[in-house]
C-alpha cells in the first residue's frame, strides 16, 4: 500500500545562464561567480531534493534565460536532471514566456525522469510511487513568447482516484501592473478547481496568495539586479491526507541587497570610510551592494561623486578580502541641500507613483500593442529595468527643473 503522501520541490524561473548586462566593471573573479550563479543555484536545488528525499521536483516555467537556449544552459540542466534520475526523483516542467517551446534550441534529450508538458493545452501527468497512484499533476507550456487568455479555466480534476491533484501555472494575477500579464488569472479563478497545491510561476518575488490550498509564487531561484533582492530559492512541500508542511530553502549563490547609509555626522573622508564599512550588512553568502548614501557638505568634508567612487573603490578592496566577499556594484549619493525637491510630499508621491505604475503602464502599453508588438522584441527584465530607472531619472530632472522657474 502506497504512502499516502507526497514530498516535493516547488521551484521556478531558473533563468540559466542570464547575461548580467550592467555589471561587467565588476572584478573579472567577481564577475565570474556572477555568470556561474544561475548554476550554482541549480546545484543547490538538486542538492536540496536530494538531502530532502523528495519525490518529485516541480519547475513552473522559465528555465532558461531567453528563447534562443545556450547549449551550456541546457547541457547543465540535462546533468542535473541526471543527478536526480540516480535518486528516482521525478521533474515535472512547464516552459514560460522567456523559453518558450517554439525558440531557438539544441536537440537535448532528457533522461525518462523528466516530464514535459506538451503544449498549450492543460493536461495531465499521472505520478505513481511505489506503482500506485500519488498525485494528479496539471498544466501546460508556452508554445510561443506570449500566451494573454486565462488558462485557469482549463483546470479540471481527472476522475481517477487520485489522494493529490497539484497545478502548475506560470502567470500572473490579472490586477498586477507590475509585470507583463501572461495568463492571467483571479484567485477565485484557482480556488474553484479543487486543486490542493497551485505551484505557480513567473513573479520573481516570493510571495503566497492563498493559503488552503496553497497558492504559491517561489520565486526565482537566483537574484539577478538590483530588484531582485533577499533570498532566493524553492519551496519544500508535503501533502498528506491531514496537513499541509511547507518551508522555504534559501539557494542563491549570490545576494543582491539595496543599503541605505547615513554619514551626515562626518566631517572627514576618513570618517566617512569607517562609518560606511561599521553599517555595511553581513550575510552568509556573497553579497552585491547597492548603496544610497545619504551626505552633508561641511567644512572639512565635502562629498561629491568623484569623492565618493574614491572611497568606494578603497572599501571595495577591504570588501573582497573577507569571506564571503562582498562588492559595491553602485553607489548613489544623495546631499542634503539638494534633497529639497524629493523631500516635498507632494513632489516625492508623484515620483513614487511614476517609478511604481506610470512606467509600467507605458511599457505595457507599447509592448501590447496589437500592431507594435509584432515588430518589437520582447524584452529582457535587465532591459525593462533600465528603462524604468532612466524614465525615473529624467522625469525627476524635470520635475526639478519645473520646481526651479
């Protein structure tokens, strides 16, 4: 008689072999491990299902970075699905909008342990344990770059009698701005499917929507910019006819953090330097700082950015020598004086409001557009970063300007 429950692995957005655009000033060591997270972090998810004894893993779409799939990204994944045949762990993976089935790709196989959803269609895949029936396993993959209907309607429970039917899903909830809406869905929309897991996909913030049955985005499993801060990782489940256990395992080989520093009190560099490094954060892996440093002119201390990339750079070379190394890939100042536009309320809410939806709501618009968007390129999130942030700046230099007459 089979064990009536199931362990397993909920991961998502791998994005191997991501480019990393923006960061080449780093140290070429740095720089390095900076290319090989995305597969350091794969090690580790394989290590944890492993550790763990899991039954199956699942990968909710976004494996890889960009349609046209380097080989080193799927010759890697391929070794790791390998690792987890050599344990009779099972995958079960859907492709999203960056590695959809109709992009660029080598003709890699992967061993028998690996199931594919076959297509647009939601269906079904049986996992047995012990040769009896365990879960239902639901979903579909992106046959092309975008899929903008609402899938959720497609899920239906198969009549077998099944003891767990989990759905995999990667997109978005219909209301979020923030991101491109691909099949989009409403909560409601999941909770009437009697599903008792939703594995979902695609937001690269870790966060849970509902909680019985449990609706959950993992997140991606390594940060790679600035808006990609914190842990990153999986989530470990296990479903049994009474309870539900999940916990979070963090595997990014890399931290991105954002650090807000104040050295107003300093009246010499040196000053400055001590108080930077006694505020700097310490965490358990390798860390890429971005720092907002807020200053004031005085008599025997005058910070201004030439200044400051000085000091930075000498911080930067204590920095590597500790383990594990840390680096400040970015450093804004901010002065005092010349803060008084940002700390109008009024001013500082419009340019909030900009930096969370006028942009998003611009990029959407031309990227959606029926005509447009058969001649544009989908873009890359470092690409989409950029153009939010240089919006941000330039709307905020006119607005100073417009503050100024």
């Amino acid at each position: 008689m089979v064990d009536n429950a199931v362990t397993f692995i909920h991961a998502a957005d791998l994005h191997l072999d991501s480019l990393f655009k923006g960061l080449r000033h780093v140290p070429a060591n740095i720089f390095k491990e900076i290319q090989e997270s995305t597969f350091t972090a794969l090690n580790h998810l394989i290590d944890a299902a492993i550790e763990n004894q899991v039954d199956f893993i699942l990968l909710a779409g976004d494996l890889y970075d960009h349609e046209s799939q380097s080989l080193k990204a799927q010759i890697r994944l391929r070794r790791a699905f390998e690792r987890l045949e050599e344990q009779n762990i099972a995958v079960f993976l859907s492709h999203g909008n960056h590695d959809f089935m109709k992009g660029d790709s080598f003709d890699v196989e992967y061993p028998d342990n690996v199931h594919i959803f076959p297509g647009e269609t939601v269906t079904c895949i049986p996992f047995y344990k012990n040769g009896e029936k365990a879960a239902a396993i639901y979903g579909f993959s992106y046959e092309n770059r975008a899929v903008y209907e609402n899938k959720a309607v497609e899920y239906e429970p198969v009549e077998e009698d099944f003891p767990f039917h989990i759905a995999m899903l990667h997109g978005s909830v219909a209301t979020n701005t923030e991101h491109d809406s691909y099949a989009p869905f409403q909560i409601k929309d999941l909770l009437k499917k009697q599903m008792d897991y939703w594995a979902l996909g695609h937001i690269h913030k870790r966060q849970q929507l509902h909680t019985n049955p449990p609706i959950i985005y993992p997140g991606n499993t390594q940060g790679r910019h600035r808006k990609e801060t914190g842990e990153k990782g999986c989530y470990l489940i296990k479903l049994d006819r009474h309870e539900i256990n999940q916990i979070f395992l963090p595997l990014q080989a890399i931290r991105y953090e954002e650090v807000v520093l104040d050295i107003r009190s300093c009246l010499t560099p040196s000053q400055a330097e001590k108080r930077i490094m006694s505020q700097l954060p310490r965490y358990s892996v390798p860390s890429l700082l971005y720092l907002k440093i807020r200053a004031k002119e005085n008599d025997g201390f005058k910070p201004d950015e030439a200044l400051m990339g000085e000091l930075i750079e000498l911080i930067n070379e204590s920095l590597a020598e500790g383990f594990p190394w840390q680096y400040i890939y970015h450093c804004q100042l901010n002065l005092e004086e010349e803060s008084t536009l940002t700390e109008d309320a009024f001013l500082k809410s419009i340019l909030e409001e900009a930096d969370e939806s006028f942009i998003q709501e611009g990029l959407k618009e031309i990227y959606h557009h029926r005509t447009a968007r058969k001649f544009l390129t989908a873009l890359t999130d470092e690409q989409e970063q950029a153009i939010k942030e240089d919006a941000y700046q330039l709307l905020n230099v006119l607005l100073r300007e417009e503050r100024a007459e």
